[in-house]
C-alpha cells in the first residue's frame, strides 16, 4: 500500500431486489439498464466463498450509467477513477442517475458471481472506507477475518444493526486450504488473536496480515475450476476467468 497503484478487481454483483428504501429512490431513473454493486477485491480467488456484501450505513453512493445497458452503485470518487480508466463512458465524463445513502441498500439482493451462495444480501461494515476501492466489499468469511468479525457482530445484534437476520443466515464456505490454519483461516485467527468485535482494528489488521500471507504463499484452492492448484497460480486465473465472463474487471486506484 502506498506504493504505486493497487491492482483490483471490480466483481460486478447484480441487483435481483432492491430494498423498499432504495426501490423508492430509483424508481424509474435508471431506464433499462442492469444495475450492478461493483466490490473492489484483491483477492478474486474468494468468490467462491462470497456469503454477503458489505457497505458503509453513512456513505453516500450513486447510481452511475456504464453504458446504455448498464449502471454502477459505488462512491462519486469510484465513479470518477472509472471515467478515467474508460470502464464507465463516455470516456472522462460521468451520468449519475440516481443517490442512495448507503443505509438504504440494506437487505438489497444481489448475485455473487462465481460463488456457491447464487444470491446473497447486502450488510452493513462499521469499517468501510469511503476513501478506498468503491466503498463495496464483497464478504468471504472463510477467508476475510474483518469479514468473519462483521458476520458474528450482525448475527448477535441484527435489532443494534437493523438487520433481517435471515440476511446473516449463510455461513463460510472453505475455498482455501492452508498447512497451518486449516481451511477456514479467518475463524482461526480470530479465535487466536481474541478479536472480540469489528471494533478491534488493531488485531484486526495483523489478522488481515498474516491471511493475507499464508493465503497467497501456502495456499491452495480446494474448490472451483482451479482445484488442487496454489492460490498463486490460481489467483490471476479466477480474475481472467470472471473478466471473460462478463463478471468482472480490471480497476487500479
Ligand atoms: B478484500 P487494501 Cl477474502 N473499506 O476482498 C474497507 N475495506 C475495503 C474497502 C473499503 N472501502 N474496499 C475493499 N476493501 C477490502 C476479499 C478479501 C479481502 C479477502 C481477504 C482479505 C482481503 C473479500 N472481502 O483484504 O487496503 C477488500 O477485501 C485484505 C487485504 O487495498 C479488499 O480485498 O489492501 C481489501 O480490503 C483491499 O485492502
């Protein structure tokens, strides 16, 4: 980080039903398009393991037009990285069409490309930067530890969180297997490091840290078409493979 750009890749989760509150907001603004949540991820290599999307309650994001067929719900600063990138057109130029607070998006469902879970609902992240990615975070609780926490804390409190619990219900799939963590890493360093709430930020990082490591360097997917394969060599794979799909694209900040 803070190194030259970060390459991510943007999964393109579309909307199957909208929340009441954001059903209300878009009412007939967006014309035909297919309207997607974009996530920025660096580890495309997960999406097996999606169970959920995370936003930010007190972010703002927009309804951005792609193209004639489709539209992007992430940050105006998301929306501006993409212009320039050429993934949104015109080229330089962006077309809102719609705004919702991030509190609205709340209970809207969505497809998990490339997950065993085919629909999953959209949650809310206390740890949500604004500042980073789209503002969207694909949860993989099997191998996120910030993503496992959120997913304990909103099954505890979903009144606190004004949440459905019902949105909570999937659990981790296994996607990765690692030597010294076994195949659901994140529960296991949770556990290890006593992270107690998403509040933990701290133990949460060097959480994130040591996943991050013993994924990429000691892994090995044990699902999908990359089975049996080091997450090193399978990572750039899952990515290609979601890009020819449709289902994904390149996006650096
Ligand atoms: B990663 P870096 Cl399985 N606010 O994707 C907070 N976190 C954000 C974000 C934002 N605005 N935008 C993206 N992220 C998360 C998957 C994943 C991620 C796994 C394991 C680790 C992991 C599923 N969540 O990240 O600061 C996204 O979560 C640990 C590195 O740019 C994104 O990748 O390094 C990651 O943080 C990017 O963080």
């Amino acid at each position: 980080e803070g190194v030259g750009p970060q390459e991510y890749t943007g999964v393109k989760m579309e909307v199957v039903q909208w929340s009441p509150e954001a059903e209300a907001l878009i009412s007939n603004k967006v014309g035909n398009r297919k309207v997607f949540l974009v996530a920025a991820t660096l580890r495309p290599e997960t999406m097996y393991g999606q169970t959920n999307c995370f936003v930010g309650t007190g972010i703002k994001y927009g309804v951005f037009a792609a193209n004639d067929q489709e539209a992007y719900v992430v940050t105006l600063r998301a929306a501006r990285n993409m212009a320039f990138q050429g993934i949104i057109t015109p080229r330089g130029n962006i077309e809102k069409l719609a705004e919702l607070p991030g509190a609205t998006l709340i209970g809207t469902k969505i497809k998990a490309p490339f997950s065993v879970n085919p629909e999953v609902y959209v949650l809310p992240m206390e740890n949500v930067l604004a500042t980073k990615g789209t503002g969207v975070v694909t949860s993989v609780p099997s191998d996120s530890p910030d993503d496992y926490q959120t997913l304990l804390d909103l099954r505890k409190k979903p009144e606190f969180y004004k949440i459905d619990p019902s949105w909570a219900a999937l659990d981790p799939t296994p996607v990765i297997e690692t030597p010294t963590y076994g195949n659901l890493i994140a529960a296991a360093l949770v556990k290890k490091l006593k992270i107690q709430s998403q509040k933990d930020t701290k133990q949460l990082a060097e959480a994130k840290e040591i996943t991050y490591k013993e994924g990429f360097y000691n892994g090995t997917m044990i699902i999908g078409e990359f089975k049996g394969e080091p997450v090193q060599e399978a990572k750039n794979k899952v990515r290609d493979a979601m890009i020819k799909a449709g289902l994904a694209f390149p996006y650096a900040e």
